[in-house]
C-alpha cells in the first residue's frame, strides 16, 4: 500500500486484543470457537494465540487471524490553489493625488466570497479590508478613513484595485494585497512613491520663468516710448526749452541711481515675490510633512 498517494491508511480491528479470552495453551488458532487437532481450549474469533510453528521458544510467533478493516483518509492538499499577483514596478503618485494599487490572483477566478484587503508592513496597519461582501471600515487605520475604495468592477475575474485619495508623503512605502479562501490565503507586495509636485522645476528654470515675462515687458514698453517720443519729439523740445527758461537746470537733473531704480524695481518685483512664493509652499509641503511623521495615527 502506497501511504505517499495522498492518503493515509490505519488498521481498524473489530475486537480487541485480549488474552483472557484464550485460556490456556493452544498450538493452533481455531475459528469462531472450534477445535483444532492439537488445541486444548476453544479459541473465539479475534483472539490472539500463540501458533507453535516449531520447537523451542525462539520459533514462537503470534497470528492474528479476525476482521480486519482498512480505511483511508485522503489528504487534502490546498498548496497551489491561486496565486496573487501585484505590479512589477513601484507605483509613483503626487502628493495631494490619487494613487492606486492593483493586484489579481491567477489562475482567475470570482473573488467576491473572498476576504481581501491591503495592510502595511512591519505593523500590519490595516489599510483597507473585504470581507463578508462588505468593507470593514471600523478595522482600518485611522490615517485610512475615508481616504480609500476598493474597486470591485472586475472582482468576479479576480482583480481588484485600491484607489487612496489625497496621498500623503507618510503614504510612501511598501503595501501587500491578500487574498484569503477559507483556510488558504496568498499575498503579494508593492511599493508606492510619492513625488513632490515641484521636483523637476531647477531654481535657475524658476528665475528664467520669472525673468523673461518682465524682460519682454520691458521691450514693449520702450518700443512704445520711442515711438511716442519720435510723435511728439517736437512738443516735447518746445516744452523743455520752455522750462529751460523758467526753472535753473540744476532742477532738471536726475540722478543715475534713480534711473536705475527705476529700470530694476518693474524686473525685481515679480522676480522676488515669484521667489517668496516657492519658498513658502516648500515650507507647507515639508511642514506637512514632518507633521505626518510625529502623528501617523
């Protein structure tokens, strides 16, 4: 008999193993009570008696003659059932985004007696959970609530995602998604990273952006005052000569560093407050940030 088949056999005797119930010697086993040539004593079935096969106490040997019953137990194996399988690449999301997170088992199959649901490791903090064709909402972590959904378009092929709004950068890290039949539960991992919004932009691009509104700007506005000018360059003549005349021309000079006020403070204005301003949302975003990190819960 194979016992690596998958199955187990044990031996089930109908009557108990008891030497009382053959008094005395007996040189052969009898059956249901009768005498055998030789024997002293009726054996009944099931009994277990010395059969001298030969002379002398080292060719004794016992014999056990009764109904004996076989019965197997087959081993069910549920190793190999369904796999899960999650993305094979990290999952990049904005902070203040929506981030989703997918995951199937294979070979497909209907997923919507299952129990499923994502928890973050080393703490299993309970992100999001299925069970019972309902989302256990109490049992998530509180950083979780009300920023989840589980999409179960698709469940009855065996894939699910889960969609996190508003990602946080205490978001970023490793999630597993499980899925669990009955006694039979397989997961996968996923990492998620979360992106500042203002990460690609170099300070030198800033001041380029902010640079070149105020540079054009400024052409427009000479071209227009040259322009006027050569219109009325002769009324203009006229009317300094005209003061010229009434006033001292100490009073008609201005000073270089007033002109160059002039020209700088239109450039400088929006450059700096453009300035002031990225610097300030840097600081919200890491503020927020380290306020995550002191109170995750």
């Amino acid at each position: 008999m194979d016992m690596s088949a998958g199955g187990r056999a044990a031996l089930l005797s109908d009557h108990m193993l008891e030497r009382s119930s053959c008094p005395g010697p007996s040189r052969h086993l009898g059956n249901q009570g009768s005498l055998l040539p030789g024997s002293r004593t009726p054996c009944k079935a099931g009994c277990l008696s010395p059969w001298l096969l030969g002379s002398g106490p080292s060719q004794d040997r016992l014999v056990w003659r009764g109904p004996v019953t076989l019965g197997f137990f087959p081993l069910v194996s549920w190793t190999g059932q369904f796999r899960v399988i999650g993305p094979g690449h990290p999952i990049r999301a904005l902070v203040g985004d929506e981030a989703e997170l997918p995951c199937h088992i294979y070979p497909g199959k209907n997923a919507t007696g299952m129990e499923v649901g994502w928890y973050r490791p080393p703490f299993s903090r309970v992100v999001h959970l299925y069970r019972n064709g309902k989302d256990q909402d109490a049992e998530q972590a509180p950083e979780y609530r009300g920023r989840t959904e589980l999409l179960k378009d698709t469940m009855g092929e065996g894939k699910v995602t889960l969609r996190i709004r508003n990602v946080r950068f205490s978001d970023e890290g490793g999630f597993t998604c499980f899925f669990r039949d009955h006694s039979y539960q397989e997961e996968a991992a996923m990492e998620l990273r979360v992106e500042d919004p203002f990460y690609w932009i170099n300070p030198s691009v800033l001041v380029l952006i902010a640079v070149l509104p105020v540079v054009l700007l400024q052409t427009a506005v000479g071209l227009l005052y040259l322009c006027l000018q050569h219109r009325l360059r002769g009324k203009l003549r006229a009317e300094i000569e005209n003061l010229h005349r009434t006033f001292d021309p100490h009073f008609l000079r201005v000073p270089c560093w007033k002109v160059a006020l002039f020209a700088l403070v239109p450039v400088l204005g929006p450059l700096l407050a453009l300035v002031i301003c990225y610097n300030w949302l840097h600081r919200r975003l890491a503020g927020q940030f380290l306020e995550e990190l002191r109170n995750p819960f």
